[in-house]
C-alpha cells in the first residue's frame, strides 16, 4: 500500500484512525494566528520594559519554555474545542514500531555528527545549564515542532498533495522556522526535516520523528555546538 494511501485512508483500523486528520488548513491558520499574537505581545512586553530588552533578541530558557508550552497548550485547545475530539493520539503520539523506534536514535546522532563535520562555521559555545536543556531542546522544543509540522501539518498536506511534497514543504518550514544563517544551515535544517518528515509517514507516529530531533539535538549538544 503506496504510503500516501496508508497516512490518510479511512479504516476500521483503531491505528488508521490515529492518524487521519479530522482537522485543515483553517485550524492550522488559526494556530498561526496565534503564535503571531504571543511574539507580538511578547515583543510588547519588551517596550514597557516588562522584560529586558535582550530577551527579544536571546530569551531566557525559562522564557523560551512558558512560550512553547502556551503554543503547545493553544495547538491543543485549537483542535479540542473545534471538535470536541481526542487530540494527542491523531497527532500521533504513539509508540512506533521497534524498527522505527530504533531507526529513529540511530538517525540522530548520525545526523549531528555529519552535521558537526560538514559545516566548518559550528563552533563550541557556552555550556547550557543541563536543566534548561533537558526542558527545552530535549523536551518542549521538540514536541511542540513535531506536533505542529509532522502530527497537525503534514498529514493534512499529505491528503491534499501527496506525502514527497507534504515531507518536503514541511522540511522547508522547518528550516524557515529556525532562521539558518546561511546555505550549507539551510540545507542541512531542511535534510533533518525531510528525516524527520518520513519518519512520521513511514512509522504512522510523531513519536518516531520526535525521537530523532531529541537525539539529534542531545548529539550536537554532547558534541558541544548546540
């Protein structure tokens, strides 16, 4: 069964229907909507000098986290109150299969390290107190990417146009959404996402995709340019 067919197609499979999208295109527009409200309220918060004005450019991790866990929380609200439906499951979060699960620890780190060796601009930095690590690039980061791009995106865009160009515009997103600062980022943001992006379609989990993005970032982190 092509994989385009087996993400979207309806079943009496109680795993089909974990992964079809009951939600579209204005669901995803009005959790957009409201991502651009909290920057604009966050960077509003910066002009009344209710925050300093170095957290606009490089927020605290503890800032970092509130914001991503009321986008998690709204992407939730989002579906939940527009459709009176279970959100986590559709979205994804299941366990994947062994094959894929693996699959997924192993593609991270070997994703950072070719990352790490190809792009000569990577330079040490700052230690990360491990605790604002482990919430943010570990935890809360990724499951608020995975959920969006691959659990809420991708299938809908896989139902209208297939899953090569559902993965690859989401990778591109992805890349967009991370601001690379030049071409060889650019590319390697958008190889992760289309690893990530396949991951989701082939193992019919985020949970897959979501666990790659942690290795990955743990890799980079361990390696000591995250």
């Amino acid at each position: 069964m092509p994989l385009t067919t087996s993400l979207i197609r309806r079943s009496s499979s109680p795993h089909s229907a974990r992964i079809d999208p009951y939600w579209g295109y204005e669901d995803v527009g009005i959790f957009f909507i409201l991502m651009t409200f909290t920057a604009a309220v966050f960077r509003f918060a910066v002009r009344l000098r209710l925050l300093p004005t170095l957290q606009l450019a490089n927020p605290k991790p503890a800032i970092q986290c509130v914001i991503v866990l009321f986008l998690l929380l709204a992407l939730y609200l989002v579906l939940k109150l527009r459709y009176r439906r279970a959100v986590v499951e559709p979205l994804g979060w299941v366990l994947p299969t062994l094959r894929y699960g693996a699959a997924a620890v192993l593609l991270g780190p070997i994703f950072a390290v070719s990352v790490m060796l190809s792009i000569r601009s990577l330079r040490p930095v700052s230690p990360t107190p491990r605790i604002d690590f482990l919430v943010l690039a570990l935890l809360v980061g990724p499951v608020l990417e995975e959920s969006l791009l691959r659990g809420c995106i991708l299938p809908v865009l896989v139902r209208t146009f297939g899953s090569a160009l559902a993965v690859s515009a989401t990778a591109f997103l992805f890349a967009l959404l991370h601001g690379p600062a030049s071409l060889a980022h650019w590319i390697w943001f958008a190889a992760t996402g289309i690893a990530y992006g396949w991951l989701r379609v082939a193992s019919h989990t985020t949970t897959a995709s979501f666990c790659m993005h942690a290795s990955y970032n743990l890799t980079l982190f361990l390696l000591g340019v995250a």
